[in-house]
C-alpha cells in the first residue's frame, strides 16, 4: 500500500507509536527525516541515552530534545562528572536510572544535586568506583531514599605510581558498617550487587536480609571473608529472593543451604555457582527444594559429577538458562544424555569444554527443541564427524563457535543447513574456514544479521550473487577480506551497519569507498591498521555519507580538535588512529 503525500500525518498518533515501537532505536534517526510528526513521535519514544566524551557538547540539546528519557548512563564518560550530573539535574527530567560506574572518584557533590531533583530514582551503578568507602553508601542512602536496585561491585584500591598502596584510599574501604546504614536506609531494596567487596564478611548479609525485606536479588561474587553460613542467612530470611550468585564460595560437601525446604526461600530461579566447589550433595538438595529454577550458572565451578548435575536436571525441567562452561568432565557421551533433561532450554554455553566435538552440537540442536542461543567457544568443534543425520531446528538464532581451530567448511555448511533461522554467527579465530563455507551460510540463512569472522585469514571475498538485505554488522579485522569482497558486500549488504576491518592488509580505499558509496545505512566503520587506505580517504567519507556516526580511521591519522569539531558538526565522530 502506498501512502501519499502527508497522508501519513493524520494517522492518530498512537497508531505510529505502536509500529514505531517494533522498529530498533538506530532506525529513528532515518524516520524522524521523513516529517515534522515522525521526528516529535520517535523523539518521544527514546526512553536511554549513553553519554561519552564526543556528546557532552550537545549534552544540552539531546536532554531538551528527549523528554521521556528514564536511562542515562555515564560510564563511557572521563572527566568532570558533576557538571554533567547539574546538568542531567537541571533538564527536569524524570529519570528512572543512571549509571555513573567506571569513574575516578565518587560523584558526591553532582548525585547530591541531582537527588535534590528528582525523587524517583529507582536504580543507581556506582560499580568500579576507585574510591568508594562506607561514607558514600551512607550518601546514597540520604540522597536517593527511594532506590530499589543498587551495584557497588569491585570497589577498586588506587596505588600510586611506584606501585605501593596509597593509604589515603586503602585505609577506608567497604565494610560491614557501610552495608549496615545502608541497609538501614534503604530499606525498600530490592536487588543489591556487591561482588567484589573484599572486606566485607557476613555480618553485612545478615543485615540485608533483616532489614531489606523486599531484596529479590543479591550478588555476593569474590566476597573473600563471605562463607556458607552468609549464605545460609540470605537463602532462608528472604522470602522473596529469587536470585542469587554466590562466584567464588567453597560450599562444604555436605551444605545446608538447601537442606530444609520449608524454611529455604520458594521463589528463587536463577542460581549462580561460577569458580566454585560445588558437590553432587548440593546439586541434589536443590532438587529435593523443588525450586521453580530457570537459570542455573555453573561456569568454571568443580567438585561436582555429572550424577550430581543430571539429577539436578531430571527433577527440574522448566530450566531455559544453562552455563556448563569450563566443567572438565564433560564429553559428547554425558551431554547427549544431559540434553535429554533439557526441553525448555534456550541459552547453553559450554566454553572451554575441550572434549566436545560437533556431536554435541547436532545433538543440542536435536534434541533441545526450544534452544535459541549455543556458545560453544574453544571447544573441539571439528575433532570429530557427526555422521548421523541431523534433525533443522528453525529456533536457533544465535550460535557463537570462536577459537575452533579444527572447525572446516563441510561442518559449517551442515551447521547452517541445521539452522536456517540463524541471525549471529561468530567464527572468530576458525582458521580453517574461507568463503566457501561463509557463502553458503549466507546463502542457507537469510535472517542473518551480525557475522563474525575475526582472524579468518581463508575469507577473502564474498562471492555473493543475491541480497542480504537483513545484514547489519561483519567483524572481519585480520581477516583476509580484500577490495573485490568489499564490492560484493557494498553491492548486496545495502543495510550494513557496521564494518569492522581491522588489520585488513588487503583493503585500499578503492574496496572502502565501494562500501561507503553502496551502504547508504552505514553508521560505523573501523579502518585502523588497513595501511592501504590513505588518510584523505577520511574526509571524502564524512562528507559522502551523512549516515556515519563513527569512524576509526588508520595508523598515523590524528586528527586536530579543530577537525574533529568539523567532522562532529557533519554527524560523525573521527577517532585517533593510533
């Protein structure tokens, strides 16, 4: 149906939302083009906003300009927090959440502005703050008394430069007594992450779940002075957690955590047991809790059988999350009867398992028959041959296959034809596949979106004679993509996205300009370390594609603050090609 004219216009407004709803946010840039009614419709759907170095000088206008903002988030962000924060603070803007993660120092003066604003924040990410200490939980609390969800993960400890400990920040980190006010304050908390926290010990626990009575979900990750019995104290005084991640806990073999259902909490479904010792006893009494559990984190943990794991799994078939990544005993034998016990399954990993071979593969996607997502990283993928026929499974979106060195061409294709539904293929470091194998995924799977061939020195060129018109990102740094595979990829990729050719020794600018001229969509492209592209090359791409955003460009190209401040003015931030 073709609409003519403003005929669109007089469509009602929430029509528009709807459908506008359904589009990804990248996309708005290029509606809001279309008329005065599309540009306030989708300004108004744009709900976060990532701040970083290149947008604090229209900061001003993007807070004046999206007026439902409720995310913002600043962790990408070096310099002179407050400002920003006095500014977020005087948009009038009512914010949900904010994260100020990653900074040198913790933004006391700008959050104490911004709290006097706004009344409503629900979460706050302080997680990475170098010098955050008990008195500045005790300002959280005053300054958002309203917080529901809070992260100070991985407090850091700041050394000087000679390498010893500065004792200005060493001597106050967080303790029990910072988590204690805290929890005394905030007593509407609902999840709360303090992984990392190397000074704490239980009594910090034991003061959340008497005081936080809402808490729903706590990480406790690498708390060195945390045992079982902290543990024990969450699991059983808070009613209503249903998440939990205890990485880095020595359970003892015989653990009580679950050994009472009764008085063991009901709800929780998602456990996380990584870089832990964790016996069949333990495995077992969570079957015997009868915990509704739909995810369940096992990466790197020991102690463990596989009876412990299967027994866990044969009484609890509602799990759609499992993460076996790392857990030495498996092999193709074990996991063929495991995917038995997995029918609403829909993410596994199983990273770093090296005894699994693509017969694991094909029989996940056979027998798990709802599996949307397999990570399957620095397996041994192409160790040995599936030969039995396998079964297409149509729900598989998603398959992450890097660091299999043995991993061919035929076990690829008959990987694409078992998922024709595929949307992300990562191949990173399969040295042994070229564009044989990649055309033929390409050809099999026309939902794909993101392809990932990093280091894949075999690809050269896409010899594609058909569309791709769902294609938005190909990471082919190192890759051995040259100019004639860039002009297929601009011919038939019409909404690319993204273009990383990192190191791409074979790339001059005759290959990038095809992409550039062809990809009308293009918003990112990363050209360092491609010595055959010119530097001149940067302008004539800025000024030729109004939809690039960003652009790396190659060795030895600087650009000065006077042309970056040009380049921005166009659209497009040109980074330092060093």
């Amino acid at each position: 149906m073709t609409i003519r004219g403003e005929e669109s216009v007089y469509l009602p407004e929430e029509c528009w939302e709807l459908i506008f709803k359904l589009v990804e946010v990248h996309h708005f840039a290029s509606i809001s083009l279309v008329c005065k009614r599309f540009l306030k419709i989708t300004n108004q759907l744009v709900e976060s906003l990532n701040v970083s170095q290149s947008t604090v000088p229209v900061l001003p206008q993007l807070l004046h300009r999206f007026r439902n903002l409720t995310t913002i988030n600043l962790s990408d962000f070096r310099g002179e927090i407050d400002d920003l924060l006095s500014q977020i603070a005087e948009s009038g803007l009512d914010l949900q959440a904010l994260d100020v993660s990653k900074q040198k120092d913790f933004p006391s003066h700008g959050l104490r502005i911004l709290g006097s604003k706004l009344k409503n924040l629900k979460y706050l990410n302080c997680s990475q703050i170098y010098s955050l200490k008990d008195k500045d939980l005790d300002s959280i609390a005053q300054i958002f008394p309203s917080l529901e969800e809070l992260d100070v993960s991985y407090p850091g400890v700041r050394f000087h430069i000679t390498g010893d400990l500065d004792s200005e920040f060493f001597s106050k980190p967080i303790t029990d007594d910072g988590f204690c006010q805290l929890s005394m304050k905030l007593k509407g908390l609902s999840k709360i992450n303090l992984a990392g926290s190397d000074f704490i010990t239980n009594k910090s626990l034991q003061f959340l779940s008497t005081n936080c009575v809402q808490l729903s979900e706590i990480v406790i990750g690498h708390c060195n002075y945390v045992n079982e019995e902290g543990i024990n104290l969450v699991t059983h005084r808070c009613a209503n957690l249903n998440s939990i991640s205890v990485s880095g806990i020595r359970f003892s073999v015989v653990s009580s955590i679950f050994d009472d259902p009764l008085a063991c909490t009901k709800a929780l479904s998602t456990v996380d047991f990584s870089d832990s010792d964790v016996s069949d006893e333990l495995l077992c009494s969570m079957a015997k809790a009868c915990l509704p559990l739909k995810k369940l984190i096992l990466n790197n943990s020991g102690s463990f059988t596989v009876n412990g794991i299967m027994f866990l799994l044969s009484k609890n078939q509602i799990l759609q999350y499992l993460d076996l990544g790392q857990v030495e005993f498996l092999t193709d034998e074990t996991m063929f009867e495991i995917s038995k016990f997995l029918p609403s399954v829909t993410f596994i990993d199983l990273s770093l398992c090296n005894e699994l071979t693509e017969v694991t593969l094909f029989n996940l996607i056979r027998n798990c028959p709802m599996l949307d997502e397999i990570i399957m990283i620095d397996t041994n993928l192409g160790g040995k041959e599936f030969t039995s026929d396998f079964v297409v499974n149509p729900r598989v979106k998603s398959l992450k296959l890097a660091v299999n060195f043995c991993l061919g061409n035929e076990s690829v294709k008959k990987i694409a034809a078992a998922c024709p539904n595929l949307e992300l293929l990562d191949l990173d470091y399969c040295e042994d596949i070229t564009e044989e194998a990649i055309v033929e995924v390409l050809r099999r799977c026309h939902e794909m979106r993101h392809l990932s061939v990093n280091y894949c020195k075999g690809v050269r060129n896409f010899l594609i004679d058909f569309e791709l018109p769902k294609l938005e990102v190909i990471c082919a740094n190192k890759s051995g993509i040259d100019d004639e595979g860039l002009a297929l990829i601009g011919k038939n990729c019409r909404n690319l996205l993204q273009l990383d050719l990192f190191g791409c020794e074979e790339v001059t600018e005759k290959g990038v300009k095809e992409v550039v001229q062809n990809c009308r969509a293009l918003k990112e492209i990363n050209l360092k370390c491609c010595d055959q592209v010119s530097v001149d090359t940067i302008a004539w791409m800025v000024f030729s594609s109004p939809s690039l955003r960003r652009i790396i460009p190659p060795c030895g190209f600087v650009p000065t603050e006077t042309q970056k401040n040009f380049y921005l003015r166009h659209g497009c931030l040109v980074c330092n090609g060093q």
